[in-house]
C-alpha cells in the first residue's frame, strides 16, 4: 500500500499543477537565526523543564532538554535572555514572511504585510512580492519600496533531528507588535480584499501589551475581509490560546496547527485525547470545532498524517483537497532536502534514497472503525457530513533545514486548493 502513496507523491512532484492563486499573508515576520543543536557543543545533562520564558543559558538549556527527550516543537519568550548566540545562519522567519517568500515562487501573485518592516527585513522578502503602503494615498508597492521602521526582529531557532526531528525558537519581542492592519491601511482593506482569492494570517502568538484590546482589534478587521480566511496556529499559553479561540476562529474560514496545539485545543475544549493524537481522535475534534464556529475546513499535520476536515458543502472536491496536502508535504520535504524555501523549478521528482512515509496502521484503524471502502488507499472519505483527506507523512532522514516546515504544509495546501476553486 505504501507503494501507491509513494506513487501519488512522484506524481505531485513531477507535475504539481499550481498557480493563478491570489492570496496574503500576514502578520508576523523576523529574521531567523539557525543553528544545529551539534553545533553548539553544549552540555545537555541540565534537568528537562518546559519554560515560557528563558533568561540564561541553563533555562534554554533546561527547555532545550524538554523538546529533545520529548519530541516537541516550542516557542518560548527569549525577550530577557542576558546573553548572545551569534552562531548560525540568517533566514526570513516568522510565518507570514516564510509563507510569502514560499508562495511568490510558485507562479501566483502575493501580497504580505507586517506593520514593521524594516529595510534589514524587506530585503529577506522576495522581490516579486507587493506590500501595502499608505503615504498620502494608498497603493501596493513593492516590498524592497516599503520599509518603515529600523527596527527589526531576531529569532534563534535550535534544531535537533535525534529522536525526532524538531526546533525549539527562542522568540524575541518587537514592543508595541499587534496582528492586525495599522492605520491608513485599515482604512483599504477592502482594496487588498478586491486583490486576492484567500488571506493567510498569523502571528497572533506574538502579540505583546494589551492582548485582548489587541486581538479584538484584530477580529474587527477580520471580520470586513470577505476573502477566504485562513489562521495558523501556534503553541502559547493557554489564557492566549484561549483568546485567539474564542475572537478569531468565529471569524476565519480555515484553521491549521501541528499535533500540539491541537492537544492545546483539545485542552480548552475539554476533551480527553490520546498522545500521539489518533486520527479518529482528531477528526472528531475537528468535526465539534467546526459545528461550534463558522470555520470550513480544519487542517492538522503530524509526524506521521496530515489530516483536512471539512463541511460536506465545502467548495473543494476531496480529490483537489487531498492533492493540496501532497503537494504542502513534498514542498517541506524539498525544503529539508535542499536547505531553503523551494520554488516551482524545484517541484523535478522525488527520490526515495532519504525519504521515507510513515506507517499507514492509523489510516487502517479508521477505515475499519467507519466502515469505509478503500480510505487507506485513497484517503478520502465522507462520514457525517463531513469531508474527510488524509495523507501520511514523509519523513526525510538526513535534514538540511526544519525551520517553516509547517509553514509551508499549511500554505501549500491552501494555495493549492485556492488554485482549483471553481
């Protein structure tokens, strides 16, 4: 069976059949300092405890163990680290910044904005992407044309690859940092709106001083977008997890979060789930989250399934929601396998000699619990109303990059899907 899938991965690679999408990203971007956990030479007997915040090298350290021994990917708030890191190499981060430079070498048109960009930042932005600026009037400018601040965001992400691939991100703090549109550019969001198919936003994990008047500023104007809304999700405290809960997700169409946050969301909806999430686990979850809010589609991604729940009247066949999942999957996998964010030219096949898919028992385990016909071959399914893709995950054995790796999978299907609307 795991020969077909493979099939169905050279297939995408080969021909990915994307573009013609019009979307946005937004909020959250920085520059990004990687360095391999093997590079630091550290000393990791430190006790493992999981931390919000870190200020020395024995709380990174300490946190750094907790993601090691436990497979997890964390952010943390490094804003009061009393020392330096100056190993590594610098990248675009943060999500919109990522997924803008991902989505603008894909042959489709990207408009992103981050309320500080400055000149150090524009220039780790793609070229090809606009930005919206507003000096006496309103337009859309290139992004290396719109800079307007000097201040500009660090973070220091560490990657191991043993037992799990993961990273662990040292954020740092932009003061005064809210996820929504400045001024001038509120006042033509309808403009951007008439320029693109579907927007991308992120970045609320980020948000510093008043959070609640801040996200709520958010909602607002969120809520005058009629484009299709995507949010991805992040790991953060459970009293900010909860806000963004309850004033985002009922006024965005499409939600995406990797296995944590979907035990996060889990937690503050009170169910009990298993660790690792079952697939069943998770397509129930998702199944409640969309009947309890206006949200369309649901798409989670694990180590070992990427999974979309969606209403039975979403406007995408399985067949284009399944194939968005492939194609976000090997864009990650090329993005391991290369070391950078990829671009169509990119997408030339797929070899096998590092890649490997993930066992397929979940996928058997569901299809006999719903009675489903062909499921662990096809992945899709329609059950309770409800549209139902899943695929399993490619693992690749010999990382050159982590960092955005979700990023992409999440991007790459929405864009994907957004390049098949009817």
């Amino acid at each position: 069976m795991k020969d077909k899938w493979r099939n169905k991965y050279v297939e995408m690679a080969k021909n990915p059949d994307i573009g013609g999408f019009q979307v946005l990203t937004a909020f959250n971007a920085n520059i990004d300092r990687t360095i391999k956990l093997e590079e630091l030479n550290w000393n990791l007997k430190a006790e493992a405890e999981k931390l919000e915040s870190v200020e020395n090298l024995e709380d990174i350290k300490k946190v750094l163990n907790y993601c090691v021994e436990n497979s997890k990917n964390l952010e943390v708030d490094a804003s009061n680290f009393n020392g330096s890191i100056n190993q590594g190499k610098l990248n675009i981060g943060g999500q919109a910044g990522i997924m803008a430079n991902f989505l603008s070498g894909l042959d489709g048109s990207v408009t992103f904005y981050t309320p500080f960009l400055s000149e150090q930042l524009a220039e780790k932005i793609d070229e090809r992407v606009l930005h919206p600026y507003f000096e006496n009037e309103f337009m859309l400018k290139n992004v290396r044309d719109s800079a307007n601040t000097d201040r500009t965001k660090e973070n220091i992400i560490i990657e191991f690859s043993e037992p799990k691939s993961g990273r662990l991100i040292l954020s740092d703090k932009l003061r005064g940092f809210g996820p929504y549109f400045r001024s001038g550019i509120e006042d033509n969001i309808e403009l951007i709106d008439q320029n693109i198919q579907g927007a991308l936003f992120s970045g609320f994990q980020n948000v510093t001083g008043n959070k609640e008047l801040k996200i709520e500023k958010s909602r607002q104007q969120l809520a005058k977008i009629k484009s299709k809304k995507h949010i991805e999700m992040v790991d953060c405290s459970k009293e900010l997890f909860h806000l963004i809960g309850d004033k985002i997700l009922p006024h965005v169409d499409s939600v995406g979060l990797d296995e944590n946050e979907a035990s996060q969301l889990a937690e503050v909806a009170d169910k009990e789930v298993s660790e690792p999430l079952h697939i069943g686990e998770a397509f129930d979850l998702f199944k409640n989250l969309i009947e309890d809010t206006e949200l369309e589609r649901c798409h989670l991604h694990t180590y070992r399934y990427h999974l979309i729940v969606a209403k039975n009247n979403y406007d995408l066949d399985l067949t284009h929601m399944r194939d968005g999942m492939l194609f976000g999957e090997i864009a990650a996998i090329k993005s391991a396998d290369l070391g950078r964010i990829p671009e169509l030219d990119d997408f030339d096949g797929l070899s096998f000699d590092e890649v490997h898919v993930k066992s397929l028992d979940e996928f058997e385990e569901f299809e006999d619990f719903f009675d489903l016909e062909n499921f662990t071959e096809t992945g899709m399914a329609e059950i309770d109303d409800f549209k139902v893709a899943a695929v399993p995950t490619l693992i690749h054995e010999n990382p050159e990059r982590l960092v955005g790796m979700g990023d992409l999978i999440s991007s790459g299907a929405f864009a994907y899907e957004l390049s098949k609307e009817p």
